[in-house]
C-alpha cells in the first residue's frame, strides 16, 4: 500500500494535500463511530503535505515515507502537539521536544494526521482504559479494537491512515493488531529509541508500526529503527532496508510450534482451527515444521505482571503534581505536610483505575520483606524463560502461535475481572520478558455470533533477525 501510494505521487498521478484531504474526509466520516483520535493536526498535516508535493514539482527525489499520511499513539512526543498518554494528568500538556522516532518520521517527509487513543500510559489490553473515550473495533462497534494501541490499530483497520506507531509492552502492538485485521510489529527490544515514549514499563516498551501489509511493516521499521544517543538501551546496527530482505521464499525454513500453546482450555476453537490451518500453508510451502517446549510459558504472564507494576510503580513517581502532571489548587493549610498533601490529591484525582492499581501492586512487590519474595524471584524467572527461548532457537528459525486466546471482546465485557483481562497478553507477554522480535498477521476469521472477526497469527523470531521474520509473514501473506 504505501508503495502503491509513492509511486503516485512519484508520478503526479494524486498529490499528498489530496491524498491527506482525504485521510481527513474519512476520518470525519469514521470517527464518530470509531472514535480512534484523540486529537487531530489538520493544518499542520496539510502544510507538511503541500512542502512535500513542491519537492515533486521541482524534481527532487522523496523517500517512501514521504507524504504518506499516518497516525501516532498519543504516548510519543511531537514538539508542539498534545501528548497526553490517555491520561487526565497530562490533559493540556504539549510536547516540548520530538521523539527520536518522530525526528526520523520528520526526516522521511512523514505526514502526521494526529494523535491515537490508547489504555491510561499504555497500561491495559482493550483501550477502555483510556480517560477520554473508548476506541470501537472496525469491524464490530460492540467490541473493543483490543489494546493499549487499540486507536492506531482501529484507524488503520478502518482505512482512517496508511499506517500508525504504536507501542508494545507486553503485545500492546500485535494484540490490537491480531483484534483489527492488520499487521502488527514489535522489534527487538533496542532497535527503535524510545526516547520520546512516555514509559510505562522501561524494560518491556519498544515502538512499532501497525501497517495493512508486512511490507509496510517492513517500510516504517526500516526508517525508524537505529541507534539513539538518548536511549543508553538502543543498539547499533547496520542500516538496511527491510522491505528488500521479502523473497517470500520460506522453503526449508524451521518453524517451531510450542505445545503449550495448544493445552488448557483457554484457547478459542475458532482460533485454535485458524492456528493449525496455518502450520498447515506453512507446510505447503516448503517450510519444516517442528515441535518445540516451552514449559516456562505457563510462568511468564505472573512474571510479567510482578515486574512490570514495579516499574509502573518507579515510572509513574514523576506525576506527582509538581514535576508532571495537573494539580490540585493546593494542599491542606491546616496539615503540616503539604507538599505531600498535593502529590496524595492530584495523583488520586486524576489518575485512573488501572494505573492506580498497578502502582500499588508494584510499590507492595518493591517493599521491604517482599522484594526477594517478589520482584527479585520474578527476575530469575525471566531469565529462565530468555535461556528456553535460545534452547528453541538453536532448533528453529521462526516460533509460530496464536496472537491472542480468543477473537476481540465485547466493550464491558472484561472491565470488571483485571485477571480475565490480563490473560490476553497470555501469548504476547512471552516476546517482551525475552526481548525478542514478533509480528501478528491477519489469519482468517473466526465466526462469534453471526460476525467475522478477524483472528491473528504471531511470529516469533531471533533477536536481532527481523530479516527472517518479516519474511517468512511476507510468505504467509501472499501465499
């Protein structure tokens, strides 16, 4: 899609004010319905798009992002613009600086539409924990887009941008993504900075695009991946193209099937037969397909929700009223203590439930007499789970499951049982403790109650070898 749209501009066929004119037309025919904005850019887009389309008429060559309209999740900065992380802490609150993956986008010629809905500071799996509005999917209103990137994944899905960032804390990219029908890519943890990125929980979060096709994918990951003087985590690497590395040709190829993925009863029969008719394509085209273990899955969604409330917890200290954030008036007058009375107040006031909840629950593992107990046994663990991820690597190329246990959810129908929720990062949360790379791409759909939904098939691959990844989803894709 977006090279279909370059080559058009590339040969005047539309320009990049017309082609954003009507992303905009779209958007205010969708969105009422929709609801995936929180805030939209239209003279700052269309400025953007008309110095795009003078670079055409004079001749000079534009890249493939250039003048391609697209959508960012309202938890990365753009200098200027609101950025409010779905949070009433931060209403009002615009952007001082751009995030590294901005001043990339920037350099590309990038068109920016606005800013997506997301979960409270990301932390959620359906976007109904956002504090402004609730995100509906595409293609059922009832139900939710999935989560915390479920407004990226809802304006790509609804054909409202060409394609959207979003990011990925433990499937917050693919879990959406799996939800709306689109291809979602979370990279190695280091290859996209997130400088920029409101953290929620620093050792999971990374950027991604949420695009129609894997080569788009491809596309946006090339041109915001790379090292970042600001993000001590981010990695050197080699610039490459990765839209050049999709042959499509996965003959040979070794694809690892987890058998745990497969036990248990949490796993939708709809989803469970889109799976193991997709081994099945996969074996049609040449690929080997292998069974691998991984029994220390079963530990790594209480791992994850031990160590990620604790940075929650670390990460959410700065919103206190006077450092960030809305504050209260003022303290109590007759307290000694009233500094302390505003940061009590104004985090009470405007945070939300969910992050509320998951700051507590990471403050108690990080006190005395339960840090060992808690955070510190769930350490090990994760390093347990990396070393069973490289046991499967040194066997397969590529891991293949489900994205999420069940088609998207009813609005309401999880809000009120946490557990519940948290259960659809069951398959996702695995590549975020580890580190590695995964994608999720539309499998077929799976019909609940009279509707198609569209049901998501992750990819797991090496660190650092998103080559393979990207290629052996290409496969799927256009096979």
């Amino acid at each position: 899609m977006i090279r279909d749209l370059h080559e058009k501009l590339v040969n005047q066929e539309i320009t990049s004010e017309q082609l954003t004119s009507d992303y905009f037309d779209a958007i205010e025919k969708k969105e009422p319905k929709i609801e995936a904005f929180l805030s939209l850019n239209k003279e700052f887009a269309l400025d953007k798009a008309r110095a795009v389309d003078r670079k055409i008429q004079n001749g000079e060559e534009i890249g493939l992002l250039a003048g391609i309209p697209s959508a960012i999740k309202d938890n990365m900065c753009i200098n200027g613009l609101p950025v409010t992380a779905g949070s009433k802490v931060l209403e009002n609150y615009i952007a001082p600086y751009d995030a590294t993956v901005i001043k990339k986008l920037k350099k590309e010629d990038a068109v920016f539409l606005g800013k997506t809905n997301l979960d409270e500071f990301a932390m959620g799996s359906s976007t109904e924990n956002s504090a402004y509005q609730t995100t509906k999917n595409a293609h059922d209103t009832s139900r939710v887009p999935g989560g915390s990137s479920g407004g990226s994944a809802a304006a790509v899905a609804a054909d409202m941008c060409a394609y959207a960032l979003g990011s990925d804390t433990g499937g917050s990219i693919r879990q959406p993504a799996s939800f709306c029908g689109t291809v979602g890519l979370k990279p190695t943890y280091g290859l996209v900075s997130r400088y920029g990125l409101i953290a929620m929980a620093s050792s999971f979060d990374q950027i991604g695009p949420i695009t129609r096709t894997v080569e788009d994918a491809a596309i946006v990951f090339s041109r915001i991946a790379g090292k970042d003087r600001h993000d001590s985590t981010s990695v050197p690497l080699v610039d490459k193209n990765y839209e050049d590395f999709l042959s499509g040709n996965v003959k040979n190829l070794k694809i690892g099937v987890p058998k745990e993925y497969f036990e248990g009863n949490g796993l939708d029969a709809g989803v469970r037969k889109i799976v193991e008719n997709s081994i099945e394509k996969y074996e049609k085209l040449g690929a080997k397909i292998i069974d691998v273990s991984l029994p220390s899955g079963e530990y790594a969604l209480a791992t994850y929700y031990i160590i990620q409330p604790c940075e929650v917890s670390s990460n959410m200290a700065r919103y206190d009223g006077i450092r960030f954030g809305q504050s209260i008036e003022k303290g109590n007058s007759e307290d000694n203590f009233v500094l302390k009375d505003i940061y009590f107040k104004s985090r009470a006031k405007y945070l939300g439930k969910e992050v509320k909840r998951r700051i507590m629950l990471g403050t108690y593992a990080l006190s005395a007499g339960y840090y060992d107990q808690y955070y510190k046994k769930a350490q090990k663990v994760r390093a347990l789970i990396k070393n069973k991820f490289e046991e499967a690597f040194q066997k397969v190329d590529v891991i293949l499951g489900p994205t999420a246990p069940t088609p998207a959810f009813k609005i309401g129908e999880k809000t009120e049982n946490p557990l519940e929720m948290y259960l659809a990062d069951i398959y996702t949360a695995p590549a975020n403790i580890a580190g590695i790379p995964a994608i999720s791409i539309p499998a077929g759909n799976a019909k609940i109650e009279g509707k198609e939904l569209p049901v998501g098939l992750q990819l797991m691959g090496k660190w650092f070898d998103e080559e393979t990844l990207l290629n052996c989803a290409h496969a799927f894709e256009i096979s």
